[in-house]
C-alpha cells in the first residue's frame, strides 16, 4: 500500500494480502491454526512472530490482520485489532487498560451495553466511575481530576444524536494524562477524524456501517501501536474475544464499499430531515446534519456531514409511534443501524428499555421519539412511506 494513496483507494487495496495463486478477491483463511517448518521455528514464532507469521487465530490470522490494516488506513491510525462484536470492542478497550482505584469520566448518554459496562461491571473490580452531560463542558471539567485514567464518550449518542466536543473533552482530559476512548459508531468512519481531534483510541461496532448489510456482529479498536500491541493485544488473546476469519472477510468487502454507501445514506437521511422538519404531527425531528440541530456547527467542524441516523418525535406519544411504526411497509422495524435496508427502533420500549423512567426523560428518550436509520432505497419511496405512515399515526 502506498501512503499516498487516498481514502477511496485504501478502502479497496488497503491491507491485502495474496497468497501464492495471486487472487483478486481476498482469500477467507479459515483456519485456527498454522503449520511450522520445524520444532525450532514454532519456538522462535512464539518468542516473537513476524508480520506475516500467525500462531492461533485466536491471536491473529491472515484474513483479519488484512481487516484491521485496511480500517487503521481509513482512519489514520497506527494500529487496530478486530473483535468479535461491537461490545468485545468497548469492553476490551476499557477493562485491558484500567485496574482497581483507577478512575473514570463517561458521558451518560450511552448505547445500553455500554452504560452496563461502564455502571455495573468495570465498578464491581473497583473502578469509580463518574458519569455527566457529555455536551456540557462544565460538567467534564469539574469531573475529571488529576489521576483521572481515562474518559468515554460516543461522539454522537444513541438515539437522541447528541454531539460530544471532541477536541474540547481530549483538552481536558490530556491535561491530566487520561486517554480518551471514543465510540464512534454514529460518526461512522467514512465521516471521522478523531484521532486527528484527539481521541487517543477509536471503537466501532462493525455490525453497523462497516458491515452495513446485517449479516455478521464484528468489532474494532483503533489506536496507537503501543496500546494496541502492548495493552489490548494481550487481553483479548488472552480472554477470546478476537474476530472470526468469516466475519474479517465479510468486514473486507463492507470496507470497500461503505465510502459510497454511507454519503448516499447520509444525502438520504438530510433529505428526510429536510421534508419532515416543521411536519405538525411531529414535536422533533432531531438530525445532527441539519441547520436545526443546537450543535449544528459542532457538526460541521466535526465530521462535515450529519451520518445515516435520524430521531422523529411524535407529538402522539407512544401510540402515534407504534401506530407509525406498525404503518411503515418499506422501512422495517428492527435495531440495527448503519444497514442497507432503511430501519426504525421505538427505543423507549426496546434497546433502552431497562432505564427508570426518569432516566430516560433526563436523556430525552420520551414516548414518541422514533430512531430512524436511512438506507440505500430510493429517498422519494422513503418519503412515501415515512408520510403515508405519519398520516396513519395521526
Ligand atoms: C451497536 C453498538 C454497540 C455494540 O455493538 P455490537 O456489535 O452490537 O456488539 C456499541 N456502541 C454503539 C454506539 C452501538 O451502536
């Protein structure tokens, strides 16, 4: 791969490997284990193994080492390693690098396993973790203190598409020598440039975009070599959370794509939010890419473009929405995002479910509101849909 080359061009020959019949499409290596020459070469490989020498697929395999060069090349950083879902990714990056006493700073507004992590698992081994608006400045700084060992936010939240300052956050958390972990599923990495913003380690859930048609769970953690070789490395090998060499190939194939598919999305979800916004049977429409939203500019500075989520409250409280939903014939109702096929989350009843009610009044989750992930169909046949089932919803 030559470091001139543009994003476009990595995302399709970024990381590839050939074996000796020189396919075009990358080889699967389904394979856990790997043969050696001798007894002395199978000792040597496991004092230190070279870049194109595996051990145990647990630790590394050809197929996924091509994945994670090709997703570290995309996003600008040194070194990634791929898991086997979204939240062996979160969970690695977190629990690898923290001990007990150590101390947290996260953003509330979380993707519900996150917030598990974060409030039920990392403090049951001792880890303080302090949780606050994570669009209010105020609120990070009088948090985070000297000794503070890391801060965690999703640079967009789920499902309300708040915008955490990037740039600002990692200011005051470098100030202290925490390191910032960012869950960038919203951002997508077509849109992201966090590393370059500050953000020491990048997660994503694969399953979203990077996949993007809802086949396979995948995860990755981007950062520098050192953390990546020397800190994670270590414990996901260790605790077996590593990526299938199937669902490496699957991501492979995403990657080459997910440039085009997500600003396709992305022009789709402007124009819905566009079309609804100022609709009177509806209280929100909440799009990060839209002029509306409280941190457009953020947005723009951020990212450039809005991504492939938006939210719809309805002013009917839930009835209006599960009448909408139960009213949509294009648009499925589902939980994933970031997929080719256009779905749509009632998350009050579902993916945030388990929060007390006044939790999620404080995060903004009332009744109505309606998460929308905006697909590859034809954005006039969205509208249709999306408007024959407002006018059912009432
Ligand atoms: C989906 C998601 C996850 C978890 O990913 P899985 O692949 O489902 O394990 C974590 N964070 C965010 C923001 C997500 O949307």
């Amino acid at each position: 791969m030559s470091e001139s080359w543009n994003k476009r061009t990595r995302l399709v020959h970024g990381g590839t490997r050939r074996s000796q019949y020189n396919e075009v499409s990358e080889a699967i290596f389904l394979t856990q284990g790997f043969v050696y020459d001798s007894a002395e070469s199978a000792a040597a490989r496991f004092i230190k193994a070279g870049d194109d020498e595996f051990i145990y697929a647990r630790y590394g395999n050809p197929t996924v080492a091509m994945f994670e060069e090709r997703i570290a090349s995309l996003e600008g950083a040194e070194d990634a390693f791929a898991t086997a879902s979204g939240m062996a990714a979160v969970s690695g990056a977190l629990t690898s690098m923290l001990r007990a006493g150590d101390h947290v700073v996260s953003a509330r507004a979380l993707f519900g396993s996150c917030l598990y992590v974060l409030e039920e698992i990392l403090t049951r081994f001792g880890v303080e973790v302090s949780f606050v608006d994570g669009t209010d400045l105020d609120q990070w700084r009088a948090a985070i203190r000297p000794g503070t060992r890391a801060v965690f936010f999703e640079t967009i939240a789920n499902p309300t598409l708040d915008v955490v300052d990037i740039r600002a956050v990692a200011g005051l958390a470098h100030a202290v020598g925490a390191v910032v972990i960012v869950d960038n599923v919203f951002a997508t990495p077509v849109f992201s440039n966090a590393i370059g913003q500050g953000a020491d380690v990048v997660v994503y859930s694969a399953t979203k975009h990077i996949d993007g048609q809802g086949r396979t769970l995948g995860g990755v953690v981007l950062g520098s070599r050192d953390y990546i070789r020397g800190t994670l490395e270590p414990y996901m090998k260790h605790t077996g959370g590593s990526m299938s060499p199937f669902t490496a190939w699957v991501m492979l194939k995403g990657l080459e794509t997910i440039d085009l598919r997500v600003r396709a999305q992305s022009e789709s979800a402007l124009a819905i939010a566009e079309a609804l916004q100022g609709d009177p049977r509806l209280a929100r429409v909440i799009y990060p890419g839209h002029a509306s939203h409280p941190q457009h500019d953020l947005v723009r500075a951020q990212m450039g473009q809005g991504g492939t989520v938006l939210a719809l409250d309805l002013k009917g409280g839930q009835e209006a929405a599960f009448r909408f939903l139960n009213a949509l014939e294009i648009v499925l109702i589902s939980n994933n995002l970031g997929d080719a096929k256009s779905i749509a989350t009632h998350p009050a009843t579902t993916t945030h479910q388990r929060l007390p009610a006044e939790q999620k009044a404080a995060l903004g989750i009332t009744p109505g509101l309606v998460r929308l992930s905006v697909g590859l169909e034809d954005v006039g046949d969205l509208l249709a849909d999306l408007g024959r089932a407002l006018d059912v919803a009432g």
